[in-house]
C-alpha cells in the first residue's frame, strides 16, 4: 500500500526557513522520481518542485527556485523540503508524491502538514 507522511511544518515569520520531511512506503522509493505539492488558500493543489530518481535531476515551479532546496535519503525512505526565505504567500499544507511533473499516485495522498508564515 502506498503511503505517504509529511512532516516538518510550522508557525514561522516572514523570511525564515522550515524543513519537511516525507516518509514514503509501498513503492521501489530509491528509483522513483518524486516531488513536493502545495496547496495554499483558495487555490488547488500545485507543484512546487520535483526530484528525478537517480537524485540528478530537479525542477521547480518560479516561485521556488533558489529559495527550496529537495532532497532524499534512500535509506530511510524520506524526501525533504528545505525552504528559505519564506514569504506570506507561501503558507499552504504541502504534500508529497511520486512523479515529476505529475503525481503518479493521485488516489493515496498523504495528510499533508501545513506550514504558516506570518509575522
């Protein structure tokens, strides 16, 4: 079963940084591509950036590059969000899933965790 767990969110201010963390199982996670979602107020779901498999490739949504760093550890089957920076605009709960442009498992979302900036 695919399962998806996000973590790291928080209350922050405007120009701090936060780390989420995404634990994954039930899919071969080390050779998958996967990336990180947003939802913030009012609007759908949107990419924020993505990883390839073999940890080479990226690519990210305007609003993130050079501000959001991702990442992944094999070993522990997690991808990570480091974001700097951050900006009102950029409160949502962010999410995580396999693919690079598109989510691969649209029906097995995780809950998400939600991140706030706000001074």
């Amino acid at each position: 079963q695919v399962q998806f767990v996000e973590s790291g969110g928080g209350l922050v201010q405007p120009g701090e940084s936060l780390r989420l963390s995404c634990h994954v199982s039930g899919f071969a996670f080390s050779t998958s591509d996967m990336s990180w979602y947003r939802q913030t107020p009012g609007k759908e779901r949107e990419l924020v950036g993505g990883l390839s498999g073999d940890g080479y490739g990226r690519n990210w949504m305007d609003y993130a590059k050079g501000r959001f760093t991702i990442s992944k550890d094999d070993a522990k089957m997690t991808l990570y969000l480091e974001m700097t920076n951050l900006q009102p605009e950029d409160t949502g709960v962010y999410f995580c899933n396999a693919g690079y442009w598109r989510p691969k498992f649209d029906d097995s979302w995780g809950q998400g965790t939600q991140v706030t900036v706000s001074s």
